[in-house]
C-alpha cells in the first residue's frame, strides 16, 4: 500500500492528467503517460473514469500495453480488453512472460488465444502449460519459470563465468537454485556466498542444504505467511516428487497480501476487490443491490419481531415497526460507500482530483437504489399495514436516507482525512450517527406531517 507522499504524488499527477484531458492536450498526455512505470499506468487508468481511461489507453505506447494489464484489476483489464483489436492483444500478449501472460489469458478472446499459442516456440508454450496447469490461487499459479539453475558438483568460479556469459540475471535474484541432473531440488547458492567464498569450492560445498521449498499447490495465502514469517525475497517451487518448476518472488507475494486483505474489507460491505471503481451506475447498482436486498430481509425480519408485539402499541405501532428498516437501509448503503472509498483513498485511487466525480456516481447510485428498494418496501408496508399512506411514508424516507447515506459515505472519509483522523476508523461511526439520525427523522417527520 503506497505511503502518504507516494499518495500525494499521484495525486498531483492524477490533476495533470485530469487538467490536460480538460484542456485537450493529447501530446502532453501521450508523453506524460508513457514516461510512466507499467504499474503507474494502471494505477492511474483505474483512477479515471470510463470517457478518460479510453482515451489514455489509447494513447498508451503497444510496447507497454501488454505489462499495463497485467497490473490493473480484473474488471478494467476485461474492458480494456474489448477496446482492442484482436491484432493489438496478440502483440501485446506476444511481449509478456509466461507467468504474466497467464495472468491475462483467460480474458483474452478464444481466436487471440489461438494465435498467441501458435505464435510461441516449444519450450515457452510448455512453460505457459506449467503455469495454467495449477489454480491462481496456489504456488503453482503464482510462480514464475524465470530460474538459474546450477549443478552441485561445479565450482564458484564456473558458476561466476557462466554468468558472466549470461548477462543478466532474473529480477528479485537473491540466490541461485542447486538441483541435480533430473531437476530435483537440493538446496540454494546465495549470490552473497558466491561473491565472498573461495571461487575454487564447489558448489556443494558452499550451498545451503536445509531449505525447505515450496509444494505447487500451497494455497498462496499460505505462501504468503511463509514469506512474512521468514523474510524471504525469493523461494523455489516443486512439484509433489521435488522436482524444480520455478520460483516465487516478494513482488508477488505482496500482491497476495494486498488482495487479500482488499478482500477482506470489500466482503464486509458485500463488494468486490475487483469491482472497477468507476465502473457504470446501473452496474454498480446491480451489484450492490443484491446485498441491499439481503440486508432488506434481515430488516424485515427484525421489524415482525416487534410486530409481535402490535396489541400494545396503539395508533403508532406502524411507525414502531418500520423504523428499524429506514435506519437499517440508509447503514447498509452508506457501508458499501464508505468501503469503497476508504479502500481506494487507501491505494492512492481517490483524492481532492477526482472526489467530485465519485460524490457524484455515489449520488447516482443511492438515488437509484433508493427508488428501487423504496417501491419494494412500500408495496410490502402498504399490504401489511393495509394504508397505502404507510407505504408512500416510508418509501420517501428510504430514498432520502440512502440519497444521504452515498453522500456521507462519500464525502466523511475525507473530511476524516482533512481533520487528520484515520478514515478507516472514525467514519463508519459517524456514518451510523448520521444515517440514523436521517433515517428517523425523516420516517417520523414525515408520518407526523402526513398522519396527525
């Protein structure tokens, strides 16, 4: 998770980018986004709404297309996607690693799928089968075949010139890998042994032996704790009979510890970590909507337990019984608000740049959630009750209350920032103060006005 001046960054690059797309300074644009990072890309394309994303990927140079997405989420990648020919996703998809084009293959249409395979030599479409033949969430999905792979039997100094021959060496290298003639892994060289030793010991002389190498179908959340737990940079991967298939970095790994814990938050609220931020109203208030449904039954379940207590309520007992469900409705919907944000305040998505936008999808949304549920609830109050006045009541005082609930779900997160709180902590508690307050008052506001 990026820190506080790495946010701040961002964000004033977020305005830039915002101010030239204002401004229609597409050669700005080209070479401000191209100067970027493949991850900056991403981050920034996920960060701008749909009419601008189009046109920055557009502009964004084939070369880096490939990388760009295998770094965004799983939502935008798909859209991204459908704005490519099918001759500007193979060349993409021709530049990537097996490991990464594994990442994406799923999303790719089945024709540039074809032409991709066909397009790879013997042992980069065997690498590719190794990756896909093992779920994404294992080791196996999760590792990369990039390896350097030495024999026990040879000296430092052949290994110091076989290097040298080389050229270069994988990223997040810390050691090489011993394994013997069939791949089976023994143990690992550590570059810094291999610098400082003797360059005329042998290989297995030097090696760490007591090293204990990842199983292909370790859940990855799994791999991730043994990364933690040992200060690990890099681990190889084997296969059930301890043959070498690759090896897992900490780039990947802190992915893993990323998502996971995105997952976390979003499933509180019932969303998706990989829910594209801007994706459209209806979209997002279809997914949403299901879990405000959720939440509906649960309230009105709540609500026919007060009710069995009617015979000692007099003219109010309708209001008594129907509050919780205003209140309950406007908490539920201004939760998945205020996740959403916080979650992409948190990863440097959302700031002072593009806030305005988000207050006013949020707006969009509550207003069509509020309508729809609003009509459901009223049917439901007006047969139960037998007062079609009941019904129209609390249907105006749902929709006001999730009107307001997106707008304090959007906008409390900053403020809480603004006062220097953590928004993560103090929000929810304002939002159910204010929700609350909303909702009861709008509820018995309006039965007052309209009943007495």
């Amino acid at each position: 998770m990026p820190d506080i001046s790495e946010q701040e960054q961002f964000q004033t690059r977020l305005q830039s980018f915002t101010d030239a797309l204002e401004g229609g300074r597409l050669v700005n644009i080209r070479r401000m986004v191209n100067e970027l990072h493949a991850a900056e890309i991403a981050h920034l394309l996920e960060s701008l709404p749909h009419s601008e994303r189009e046109l920055v990927w557009e502009l964004v140079d084939p070369d880096k297309g490939g990388d760009v997405l295998t770094y965004v989420n799983d939502d935008v990648r798909a859209k991204l996607i459908r704005q490519m020919d099918n001759d500007e996703l193979v060349a993409a998809a021709e530049g990537l690693e097996a490991d990464d084009l594994a990442d994406i293959l799923q999303d790719l249409p089945d024709m540039v799928i074809h032409e991709v395979l066909q397009s790879m030599d013997t042992q980069d479409r065997t690498r590719l089968e190794a990756v896909l033949s093992y779920p994404e969430d294992t080791a196996g999905g999760l590792m990369n075949l990039d390896t350097i792979t030495v024999r026990p039997n040879v000296t430092l100094d052949v290994v110091l010139r076989y290097l040298r021959l080389r050229g270069e060496i994988p990223d997040a290298t810390d050691a090489l890998i011993v394994v013997n003639r069939d791949d089976s892994f023994l143990g690992l060289l550590s570059l810094a042994d291999l610098l400082t030793k003797d360059p005329r010991l042998s290989v297995e002389q030097v090696m760490e032996e007591n090293i204990e190498a990842i199983p292909a179908d370790m859940p990855d959340s799994d791999v991730a704790g043994m990364f933690e737990h040992r200060d690990l940079i890099s681990a190889p991967v084997v296969n059930e009979d301890g043959k070498l298939l690759g090896r897992i970095t900490i780039d990947d790994v802190v992915d893993v510890i990323r998502d996971e814990a995105e997952h976390s938050i979003m499933s509180m609220a019932g969303l998706d970590e990989e829910d594209d931020i801007f994706a459209p109203v209806v979209v997002s208030s279809r997914r949403r909507g299901i879990w405000l449904g959720v939440n509906l039954i649960t309230a009105f379940i709540a609500s026919a337990v007060i009710g069995l207590f009617d015979a000692t309520i007099e003219q109010v007992v309708a209001l008594a019984v129907l509050m919780p469900i205003v209140a309950s409705m406007g908490g539920i919907a201004g939760s998945q608000t205020l996740t959403l944000v916080i979650r992409g305040m948190a990863l440097g998505h959302i700031g002072p740049a593009n806030a305005k936008r988000i207050l006013r999808k949020e707006l969009a949304v509550g207003m069509l959630n509020g309508m729809l549920w609003a009509v459901v609830v009223a049917v439901i109050a007006a047969f139960w009750f037998n007062n079609y006045l009941i019904g129209l009541i609390i249907a105006a005082a749902m929709l006001i209350n999730l009107v307001v609930a997106a707008l304090a779900g959007a906008t409390i997160p900053l403020l809480m920032r603004r006062l220097g709180a953590d928004p993560a902590l103090s929000s929810s508690v304002v939002l159910t103060t204010v929700t609350d307050v909303v909702g009861f008052f709008a509820f018995l506001g309006l039965a007052t006005i309209v009943l007495l």
